[in-house]
C-alpha cells in the first residue's frame, strides 16, 4: 500500500489526457492530507499537502475531492475537522508546492455525511465545489474565477435545520452549466440540481431511500 487511511478518510482520484495518474488521500493515520502522484509507470511519490506528519493534529483532510485540468495544474477541496472548515489546495507544478486557502465554515461534518464536497475544474481558473454545510443542513455551491484566491458562495437547495445536501457530486460541462446529485435526508430521496444560464434549478427529485453508494454526476452530462 501506498498509505493507509482511517475509516473517516476517502481516497479521490484525477486522470489526466497523459498515463500519469494523481491522487490524494484523507486523514492518513498521521493528521494530515497527502497527495500522491505516478511520475512513471513505475513510480510513484506522495508528498503531504497540508497538516504536520505527526500523531496529532491539524486534522486535515477528510473527504477529499480532488480535479486535475492537467498533468501541472491540479486542485483537491478537503475538511479541516479542527477549525470545521471546507479548505482548497492548489499546485501549479505536478504537486511539487501547494497553496492552501479557506473556502468555507461548514460546521462539524460526521461520517453519516461523507463525502460532503465534490470539485470540478472546467480549465485552470473556473472552479466550482459542490458541499453539505452541515451548520445549517444545506446544500451549497462554491465558486471561483481565478484558480481558488477568492471564492463566492451560494446556497443550492436545503434550509436551516434541514438535511439536505449528503454525498453530493458536481460536474461542470462549462463556466455556466453545473449539475449537482445529492441526497436529501430529510425526505429520503435522491435529487438533481442544474444551474446553467436559465437560472438554478434545484430539488428535483429522481429517487428514493437511504443511497448505499457514492452518488455521481458524469462529466460528460449534455449541456442544456
């Protein structure tokens, strides 16, 4: 094994148009976050992106999601359980140096949640993340236009003291067509979000009952 990882952490997987392979795993046994790239097809090196190599904290990196535009340029949104935040990391050079910034304060985030945030990147500088803000019990959408230094948030669907939101998955076709599938606990059901230039388009549901397995939006959705 590369790692090993607790049972709160999730390991999140890119490809890129190369045979080169990325990966990132949470909450390895040491509090951190670490990501691992396949330099060859032989090799592979794994480096920690944020937290301290130790026995105790930060605590970083549960439920990591992780977007690659391409073999450089590649993005990862994790949990900082310590500070109950929706953090982002960023690296320009293969996963050489990252930079890490705060994209939200979601409130205490448990297993029953997980994954809670999904990323995709439509090129090196729009980005949207997709996340259960568990404060309040909603589903949000993130966004940036310039790589992850600054983001906006909205809210998507749920309202306070709700439950709406869980193992949710994001795919964006374009800078303006988003879809999102995400589990609503308050109503057992399994729903579908679009946002494109017609507006949001939330809680449609398309199913029910408590999902057994990740819930996923393919990247190649139509675009209207």
């Amino acid at each position: 094994a590369i790692f090993n990882i607790t049972t709160e952490g999730k390991i999140s997987i890119a490809t890129t148009t190369s045979t080169y392979t990325l990966a990132v795993g949470g909450n390895v046994n040491l509090y951190d976050m670490m990501y691992v790239g396949q330099l060859t097809a032989a090799y592979w090196d794994s480096l920690i992106v944020d937290g301290t190599d130790g026995s105790s904290g930060p605590n970083v990196g549960l439920y990591t999601s992780i977007a690659a535009v391409d073999a450089n340029t590649i993005f990862i949104s994790y949990y900082d359980s310590d500070n109950d935040a929706l953090l982002f990391a960023s690296s320009i050079n293969g996963g050489s140096s990252w930079a890490t910034t705060t994209v939200d304060y979601v409130g205490t985030i448990g297993v029953s949640t997980n994954p809670f945030a999904s990323i995709a990147a439509v090129d090196a500088n729009t980005l949207f993340i997709s996340y259960y803000n568990s404060a309040v019990g909603d589903l949000r959408l993130a966004t940036s236009t310039d790589g992850g230094a600054s983001w906006t948030t909205t809210t998507v669907d749920g309202a306070d003291g709700s439950a709406v939101g869980y193992y949710n998955s994001i795919a964006a076709v374009n800078a303006s067509t988003q879809y999102i599938s995400y589990y609503d606990g308050t109503n057992d059901a399994l729903r579908f979000a679009k946002y494109n230039s017609q507006g949001l388009i939330a809680g449609v549901s398309i199913g029910t009952g408590n999902p057994s397995t990740i819930l996923t939006v393919q990247q190649d959705s139509p675009t209207d």
